[in-house]
C-alpha cells in the first residue's frame, strides 16, 4: 500500500498487539515505537513526511516486535481515514493509540530554528531553561490556529478514526494522548474557565469546541494580551497550554462515555522536560527517559484506571 515500509508482509498472530504512535518519525514518538516494540508488540509508526518516516523505521533497526511505516497527517481528514482502511486490512482491529503528534504553536527566533547544544543550558535549572525558550520565540494567531489544529483537532480527528477498530479487541482498548503540564488548569487565570474545563459529568465535545472558537476569537480581536485578560493561561505557550487543556478534557469526556462498557482505557500522560525539537533541546529528560513515562501508561494492566492524568509516570490531578 502507498505509504507503508518496512515490517513484515503478513498480518501476525491475531494475538499480537498491534499499536499506532502518531509523530512517530523523531523525539518522543520515535523512542515511544522502539520500547512498545521491545514489548514484542507490532508498531504503526506514523508520520507526515514518508521518507522520514520510511528512515525512522530503519534506524531501529530489528526489534522483538515489527515497526512499519504509514503516513499520516493528523490535520487531514482523508489521511486519517486511510491509515484507518490501512489497518482494518491488515490486521482487523487496533489495541493501542498513543497520540504524540504535536507543535509548539510558536515560531522559534533562533537562527535558522536550530536547537542549540547541551552546553548552551549547562548550570540552568528547568525554570530558567523554559525561561530562555519564551525569550527565543514568538506568538501569533497564526502559530496559535495551527497549534490547535494539530495538538487538538488533530488528536481529536485520528481518535475518532480510529475509535472502531480500538473497539475490536478483545481486551480492553487504549489510547494514551501525550500530554503535558502546561495543560493543567491551574495554569487558568480564569475560575469560571477551569471550572467548566474540569466538570466532567457536564462537559461536551461540543462546548469544548465552542471555548476554543472563544480563545480563537480573543486572539484575534486583541492577541495574546486579551487572551490573557479573558482567563486563558498566561507566561507564553499560551495555545499549546489552551490545546493541551483541551486535549486532557477530550480524553476525561471519552473515558467517561466507555467506562460502563469497560472496552476502552484513555488516559493522558506528560512525559516531563524532554530534549527535542519542540523544546529547542532544552530539556531535563532524554526522549528514551521521556517515552518510557509513557510507555508506563500504556502498559497499564486491564482494569486499571481510565480517564486519568499521569505526570512523568506517577497519577496527579488534571488541576
């Protein structure tokens, strides 16, 4: 099929797990298909651009589990309804969503967008680490409309085309959405905002969407500055915070709606400081120490808890 390489040609034992990591190509993502494969588990990676995709999955060379290749794009409907056809095909069904895909919703003002060395951070402690990568980029409607769309909307849009096969397996199905504690509420300047943003038992898809498009027309009338007087998080990354937020509300309502059901475990999970290309390489954790707090999640036994927040592989609250 277009789009896919590596791994084997046949579909595998039907008791072998089969997963799908969004943004699989680098970082995070990447380390997050070495480990669950190592798990001897069949790994989807996925990614935007097939040639780095296709690179990705032979830098890892022969692992217990096979990795292939198909592209995705998160922001594109048709993409995700391909990858969906690609894996009812193949193996029938999907245990295993862990969406990764994201952006930072800012552009970079270092030279040429480049990360700069290890040395550049030496002796900084993580506050001023994230102090240096606000000072090193800038926020616009744009950056922010594009954030959303993919650290959201994105997540949001391969969940739900993908939902029906999770629903075929046997065990329960799991989605675990990489999150991050810029999405916690605590972070709102808004009580009113972290109120409706926490209440669960009332929330909907549809009134999540309907703050969003508020966040959106805030930044467009007045730009971050009204955004933050209107409540929303305040201290830079302002649509990554918002989208992370969000993200972390889409997974409690999804839970919520399987739980009676018990086929299905969703869960957030915020792999701590990370060193990559989002963070500018300034981060405290290697990816491998990064994807390994959500591997953690993800190999949570059946039963175990859904509609949950985990920071750095420890459960915390979404406050």
């Amino acid at each position: 099929m277009e789009g896919e390489a590596g791994g084997s040609t046949v579909a595998g034992s039907p008791n072998t797990r089969v997963a799908v990591v969004t943004g699989g190509n680098k970082g995070i993502g990447l380390e997050v298909c070495r480990q669950l494969a190592d798990h001897g588990i069949t790994v989807v990676l996925t990614a935007r651009d097939q040639a780095r995709g296709t690179a990705a999955v032979e830098s890892l060379g022969r692992l217990p589990g096979d990795v292939i290749f198909h592209q995705l794009d998160v922001t594109d409907d048709q993409s995700a309804q391909r990858l969906a056809g690609f894996l009812n095909t193949r193996f029938g069904k999907l245990d295993i969503l862990v969406n990764n895909a994201a952006i930072g919703g800012v552009e970079s003002l270092t030279p040429d967008g480049s990360a700069p060395g290890d040395d550049k951070f030496k002796g900084m402690d993580a506050r001023q680490r994230l102090e240096w990568m606000r000072n090193n980029c800038r926020e616009t409607y744009e950056d922010a409309k594009q954030g959303l769309e993919t650290n959201y909307y994105g997540t949001k849009r391969v969940t739900e085309a993908l939902l029906p096969l999770l629903l075929k397996c046997s065990s329960p199905g799991r989605i675990v959405n990489v999150s991050s504690n810029f999405g916690l509420l605590r972070l709102f300047g808004s009580e009113e905002l972290r109120r409706e943003l926490d209440d669960i038992e009332n929330l909907t898809e549809a009134r999540l969407d309907e703050l969003l498009a508020a966040f959106m027309e805030d930044m467009e009338a007045g730009g971050f500055a009204k955004a933050e007087a209107r409540g929303w998080p305040a201290g830079g990354f302002t649509a990554y915070k918002v989208g992370k937020a969000a993200v972390n509300a889409y997974s409690r309502i999804l839970a919520k709606r399987h739980e009676s059901a018990s086929s299905l475990l969703v869960n957030c999970a915020h792999p701590g400081y990370v060193k990559t290309d989002m963070t500018t390489n300034s981060g405290i954790l290697t990816p491998e120490e990064g994807a390994r707090n959500v591997v953690e999640v993800v190999m949570l036994p059946d039963g175990a808890l859904t509609g949950a927040y985990f920071a750095e592989g420890a459960q915390a609250p979404f406050v």
